[in-house]
C-alpha cells in the first residue's frame, strides 16, 4: 500500500506542504514517488521563466515530480517540469514551426502580425529533448559524479544498450502494486493545438514502467509523441531507458484515423488521444540505454 513518505526537519517552508502531497512506495530495494500539487502561481513561475529564458506553458505544475530512486546507492532517475521545458529549443535553430508558420497562417488568414506572433525565438510548442534528470548518490544532476563502493567508474550514467525492455512480461496479468500519473505542463498553442507532457507508472512484484510522454498537436499542421519508458527489473536491480520519437503530417494522421474506422464525427475526440495517435505515427528516432544498480 502507498503511504505518504516523510522528510527531515527542513528551513524550507513548503517543506511540509510538500512532503503531504508525496505518495511513495517501495519495492525491493527502490522507492517509487509521486507529487501532485495544484498549477504554479504567479511567483514561481515568475522564477522559472527567469531561471529558463523563455516564457512557461499556461499550465505549469512546477512542484509535480515522479522519481525512481534505488535506496542503497541513492541513485535516483526523477522527472519535473523545470527540467523538461531546460530541454526545449531557446535559439529557434531547430523550429519545425518557421518552417511551417506560412501555411499555418495561411490556413486562418491570419495578418503578418499573427505571423510574428507565431516565430518567436524559442520553440514555443514546448517540444522537448527530456528524457529524465539522474541525481547520482551525493546530489547533484551532473555526469562524472562517482559511488566509490561500485567502483571509481561508476558514475551512474545510462549507457548505450541494445536490450529491449520486455514487452511480454509487461503483458502479463501480474497484480499492480501502485500506478500514478502525474502532469508536468499543458499548452493549448495559442487555441491551435496541444502540447502535454504527463508521466505514468504502474509497479509490479518483480518489475516496473514508468512512461514519460510529450504529446504535441498542431492543427493543420504537425503531430509529435516522444516517450521515454523505463524499465526496472527489481531482481537484478538494472535499469532499461528507451526514447522514441515519432512525427507525422497533421493531415497524415487525419487520413489514417479515418482509414482505421473513426467517424468524421469522432475525430477530434480521436486526435486528443495520444495513445491513438502514437500508434499511427512514425518513428523518426529511437535509442536504448541502461544502467546497472547492483553493487
């Protein structure tokens, strides 16, 4: 059963308020916790938009994390808002938008005003490069940092691995322990789209998937998912990442939706599924990796 985890006495004054709206529960020798707290006010999100440089989507849960931490090293794997919008594009270099902005304008009739409001110098779908924020034993999120009990190369980093996380154990009807899901941030894009990253996990007896997803709509435009799934075998206390991209034309996806049944009716309803819409697209990049936890 989840229970609430509990925190040393601290200067913070959230602290506390923090603490309560923590749910954690362990298995073998990780502890799975989640935090949920209401959007950010004005302050905090005055502060992280200063902290990042560019302005934060209209929902922002900044206290909201999932974290997967191993209780003997005090390794930790977490996901939080702040990180996740630190991996969003803030140059315009790699904006797909630009590219498309004149279509997209077009599309609404919309005036050369609207078009610069669309090409701001940052992406502003909120697509992201975040896939986790390890924190090794000692604090700290950088690379380099060394548990000394696994050896002076240990650093607790993913490396690069070819296995595949085991789908057909994840099929089977093994009871769930504890799920969650927990929201980083929404946009709506201006009324022309969506952009959510959310994260889910479901804890098994002798395993674990923790699925961090940025579901990214943009009428008439673009479709993106980008997942990261992890893997916990708690046997073996090894840890397997997986990242997929996948992207697609706006009207590709209509055109598929429609050729697998959905009534014409039931399309928006079927384009707000990102489950749905995952299923259709194509990959466009993929990459695994892995660490091993045990001593």
């Amino acid at each position: 059963m989840a229970t609430n985890i509990t925190t040393s006495d601290a200067p913070d004054p959230r602290a506390a308020e923090l603490a309560n709206a923590t749910t954690s529960h362990r298995q073998g020798n990780f502890v799975i916790s989640t935090r949920k707290l209401p959007i950010s006010k004005a302050g905090p999100i005055e502060a992280m938009e200063k902290d990042l440089g560019i302005p934060v989507p209209e929902m922002i849960f900044g206290d909201n994390v999932m974290a997967v931490e191993h209780a003997p090293s005090r390794w930790r794997l977490e996901f939080n808002a702040r990180n996740a919008l630190d991996g969003v594009d803030k140059t315009g270099e790699q904006m797909l938008q630009v590219a498309h902005a004149s279509s997209w304008s077009a599309s609404r009739e919309q005036t050369s005003a609207g078009i610069k409001e669309v090409v701001k110098p940052f992406d502003w779908s909120y697509t992201t490069t975040y896939k986790g924020t390890v924190i090794v034993s000692g604090g700290g999120a950088g690379e380099g940092q060394h548990n000394h009990e696994r050896g002076p190369n240990w650093t607790g980093q993913f490396q690069p691995d070819d296995t595949p996380i085991p789908i057909e154990l994840l099929k089977r009807r093994d009871p769930i322990l504890f799920n969650d899901e927990v929201v980083l941030y929404e946009s709506e894009l201006d009324d022309n789209g969506a952009s959510v990253m959310t994260v889910k996990v479901r804890v098994h007896a002798q395993r674990m998937l923790l699925l961090c997803r940025l579901f990214m709509r943009l009428d008439n435009v673009v479709v993106r998912v980008r997942d990261t799934r992890v893997y916990v075998d708690f046997d073996s206390e090894t840890v397997l990442r997986e990242v997929t991209w996948k992207e697609g034309r706006f009207e590709d996806v209509k055109q598929r939706l429609l050729g697998r049944g959905i009534r014409p009716e039931g399309f928006a309803a079927a384009l707000r599924d990102s489950s749905q819409v995952a299923e259709i697209l194509p990959t466009v990049n993929m990459w695994k990796d892995s660490v091993m936890l045990m001593p």
